[in-house]
C-alpha cells in the first residue's frame, strides 16, 4: 500500500533485442487467486489507444512463471504489432486487464540499432512512460525505411544523411530516387529534389526557397519520403525510429530559416512529428 491507502501499482521491467524484440518481467504481481503456480493463467495485454475493438486492436501474450518467482512474457519481432500506440496491462484468467507500471528498461541493445539485411517489414518497439505513470509502447513497422541520420542546415537548405533499410537491393532501389516533400494541406503540391547514394546510404538537399516559392502566408505543413525511379517499388517515409528514444519531437529540434517569399518573410524549419517522422514547416516570420 502507498501513503493514501491504495495498492501499489504492479510493475514490469523491460528488456529489448537487438531484432526489435521486447521480454516483460514482472516481481510484485500477486494473482486474484492465491495458492500455486501450476495453473497460472495469466496474460500480457496490448491494446492498442483508439482501436481497442478493432481485430487488430489487442495482442494477448502467455504470461508464465520463471525460476527465480518472477513472471514473463516475450513479445518477438515477428508478432506483427500494427503501428501506433500500446497500453500494457496484465490479466489473470478472466479478470478485466489491469494497467501495468514502467519498471527499469534496458534499452542499450536500440542505441544506434542497425538492423540486418531483410525484405521483410521493421519492427521497433519503444517502451515509455505515460504523463499518467503508466506502462505503455510505441510501435512502427516499416518496409521500406528511410532512417533520417545527420541533418545539416546551411545555405537555406537542409542537407540529409540516411540509411535506407528493408528493401532487397538498396543500391538500385536508390539509383535514380528523389526526395519527395509533399504539401500536408494541398497534396497535389510536391516538389522533388535529386538523390545521391553509395550503397544504402543517401545524401540529399531540400532548398527552403523549394517550399516557400508559392506560400499564401499560412502555416504550411511538408512531408518528405523518398520515392524511387521504379514506381512499382513503393516509397519511403523519412523518419527516425532506430534508437531508445520515443518522442523525439521535443527533443531532436531545429532553428529556423528565415526565406524571402511572395507573401512576405517566411520562416522555415525541419522537426519531427509526433510519429518520429521527418517534416518540415513553413510559417510567417514574425
């Protein structure tokens, strides 16, 4: 019991692979039903915030007992978890999902993750606190993925380093590519800039005057992918996922350019969304 009377909150401790795969432990849960082990029921619930009743909404995962008395559940990189964000509770039987507490994370396996060579789509899993204290993880899957590395800004432009991953030849998949900045507003706006490679990795410069040539003097939103020569092969999103961080919004941000425009003085600034993907804004100069 804490100070106010009411039960501790049950804790579980993550460890994450290498292959984006996650292992919860849990040392202070105490089951509805006490007595053995033996018939343990228990599950690891993910449910996934805003499609709870979808089929594709909640991930069940065995829950059993370890020799030291503690408890686990593994979720491997090849359980599909659709992309977005997952709330972590623990449920004995038929009891209703208790929402479980962050506990101590290892993440040093995500630092600097470099995935190996596959088609098959990339998982990550980033574990975090809520602003409400509890357990819960952010999800993407992606193939193809652009992993947005170095960003330079200089010249009024924006110069980007990456690491292309999940396609089966990345070198020919580049050949001939462009960055594509989409206008989040007004799709049918797009403007494309040439693709330099060597091997999987891609160089690229967006000029800022690209984005603020026919600005009307509101606040402009632009989405960047890379799109290929070969528009059977699908595009993809610029984003940064491979790393323990999982809101890099506040935290990887960026000063402004300042651009001469038609409707006046713009200021143009690259940032990253709430789903870690690479965007770029463009709003009056104040």
């Amino acid at each position: 019991m804490n100070e106010t009377g009411e039960a501790a909150p049950t804790r579980a401790d993550c460890v994450a692979d290498s292959a984006g795969g996650l292992t919860f432990q849990i040392s202070d849960w105490v089951p509805p039903r006490p007595g053995s082990y033996d018939d343990w029921s228990g599950a690891l619930v993910l449910i996934r915030r805003g499609a709870a009743d979808h089929d594709d909404g909640e991930v069940r995962l065995p829950l059993g007992p370890t020799g030291d008395g503690r408890l686990r559940a593994a979720l491997p990189s090849t359980v599909a978890l659709p992309e977005g964000r997952w709330d972590v509770h623990v449920a004995y039987g038929e009891s209703e999902p208790r929402r479980l507490a962050p506990g101590l994370n290892d993440l040093r396996s995500l630092v600097d993750r470099r995935p190996g060579p596959s088609t098959s789509p990339l998982s990550v899993r980033i574990p975090y606190t809520t602003k409400h204290g509890n357990l819960s993880l952010r999800s993407w899957r992606r193939a193809p993925h652009a992993e947005a590395g170095e960003i330079r800004l200089e010249d009024g432009a924006m110069a980007v380093h990456g690491q292309l991953h999940r396609v089966r030849h990345p070198a020919q998949w580049l050949a001939g590519a462009v960055l594509e900045a989409r206008c989040r507003r007004d799709t049918a706006r797009v403007r494309t800039v040439p693709v330099t490679a060597d091997g999987a990795e891609f160089f690229c410069t967006l000029p800022f005057a690209e984005l603020a040539g026919d600005w009307d003097g509101g606040t402009e939103l632009w989405d960047l992918r890379l799109r290929p020569a070969d528009a059977a092969e699908p595009t993809a999103r610029l984003a940064r996922i491979l790393d323990d961080i999982p809101d890099k919004k506040e935290i990887f941000t960026y000063p402004s350019t300042e651009v001469i425009a038609p409707h006046g003085r713009a200021r143009v600034r690259p940032y990253y969304t709430r789903d870690n993907d690479l965007a770029v804004r463009v709003e009056r100069s104040e």
